[in-house]
C-alpha cells in the first residue's frame, strides 16, 4: 500500500495516511455493526459473501485515485470486522470445547506465521511487477477462495 500511495496515486504522506485511516475506521463500524448480526441465520453465508465484497474492493483500488482508495479501504475495514467477528464466532460455537486451544493456534499461526512470507513475496513481486497490478491479483484469489467456500453447504449452512 505505501508503494502504491507514494508512486502511482501520488498521493503522499497523508494521502497514504487517509487510505489507512479509513480501513481503520470501517472496521470499527464493521466491529458495532456484527454485534447487531446476532439473531440472523447463515452467518457463514453472510460472512463469505461480505469477504466477497472485501476481494472486489481489493481488486479495485488502485483505480480510483486516493479518493476510490479510501472508499475501497473503508468498504474493506467494514466487511472484514464483520467477517471477522461472524467467522470466529462461528468457529468457537462449533469446535469441541477440547480442541478450541488446538484450532484457535492453528489459526492464528495461518493468519500470523505466515505473515513474514507473504510479505517477502509480495515485496518481490511489486519490485519486478509495481504496486498496482498486486491488488487486482489478490483480489481475484481472494474472489475465487470465497467462491470455493460458498459452494460448500457445510459453510453457507453455518
């Protein structure tokens, strides 16, 4: 992100500043707004379909200057807390309470342990590639993850 705000967008220090606040700041609204979620059924369903929008905001970043980007990053804060709060809380309703500390650690290493990879990766391939043409590419991944998962009964029942 600050390679793409500091080359193509442009957009400086505050620029670069505004996009990350507004990740920030959707996903607080996303945090309050899972909270009134509760009483709905097919959390699961509803939780990959708002990953489904996080991927399409991802992809389409980079194309609407330091303004789209703020807006794709606020869309994308508010998806992901409620993804987040709606998968987790799915994820600890349904694992044996024996195995929560097993599962749990397996996903926060999925989430965290890689980490360092992806962002070695993904510091080469903006050096060969540029910033920009890495989010459309995420995007479409993260796009066809989630339709795996929504072609899942097991997932769209939960």
């Amino acid at each position: 992100m600050p390679t793409l705000a500091h080359g193509p967008m442009h957009a400086g220090a505050s620029g670069y500043g505004m996009i990350m606040t507004a990740f920030g700041g959707g996903a607080l609204a996303g945090g309050l707004l899972a909270s009134m979620l509760v009483g709905l059924k097919r959390k699961g369903l509803i939780a990959l379909l708002a990953v489904l929008i996080m991927a399409i905001m991802i992809a389409l970043l980079p194309y609407g200057g330091v303004t789209g980007a703020v807006l794709c990053m606020l869309i994308s804060g508010l998806v992901n807390s409620i993804s987040n709060v709606l998968l987790i809380t799915l994820i600890q309703r349904t694992i044996p309470r024996h195995l929560m500390g097993r599962v749990m650690g397996l996903l926060q290493f999925a989430s965290f342990g890689t980490y360092p990879i992806s962002v070695a990766l993904g510091g080469v391939l903006t050096n060969l590639l540029g910033p920009a043409i890495l989010f459309p590419f995420n995007g479409f991944i993260l796009f066809l993850a989630i339709l795996f998962g929504i072609t899942q009964k097991e997932q769209r029942n939960l």
